[in-house]
C-alpha cells in the first residue's frame, strides 16, 4: 500500500479500490497542523491511519517542518512513538 502525498489537497492518502485513508494538514510558516485522520469503516484495523500519519510525520521530518497535533490520533500516535516528538511545536 503506497502512501500518496497530494499537496494540492494537503493530505496524505493511501487508496484502496473506492475508499480513501488520509490524514489532511494545513501548512503556515513552516508548521504543519496535522488536523484530521479518516478510516473508512470497512479498512480499518489494517494500520491505514498509522501508515498516513508516520508519512506525514517522515515528510515534516524532511523538509524541517514542525508540527501540531490538532488531530486526537496523532496525539496518540506521538505518546506511542517518542522519536517524533521533537517535531510538535
């Protein structure tokens, strides 16, 4: 399952058939606010939302970015992997 980052609709994505995985963003002097993540109902349980926030995080990693974890998963998320935790603003 490749994650797509589509930048025009500021998400991360990975698409399966018709259904879509994808945490969106909001990108503002070089901070990423990681605001919402989605599952369809159907996919998950399969680590969908896990795979779009750790490309997200990969990506503000990358390009220098710092991040807020508006999104109640990607705070969860962060508690379980420390190593991303210098990147929340």
């Amino acid at each position: 399952m490749e994650v797509i980052h589509n930048s025009k609709e500021k998400s991360f994505l990975i698409q399966i058939e018709n259904d879509i995985a994808y945490v969106s963003y909001n990108l503002n002097n070089e901070v990423m606010d990681l605001y919402t993540t989605y599952t369809p109902p159907q996919l998950r349980g399969k680590g969908l939302a896990e795979k779009v926030v750790r490309a997200a995080l990969e990506y503000a990693k990358s390009n220098n970015l710092k991040i807020i974890p508006s999104c109640s998963y990607v705070k969860v998320f962060l508690e379980r992997h420390p190593e991303y935790k210098s990147l929340v603003k």
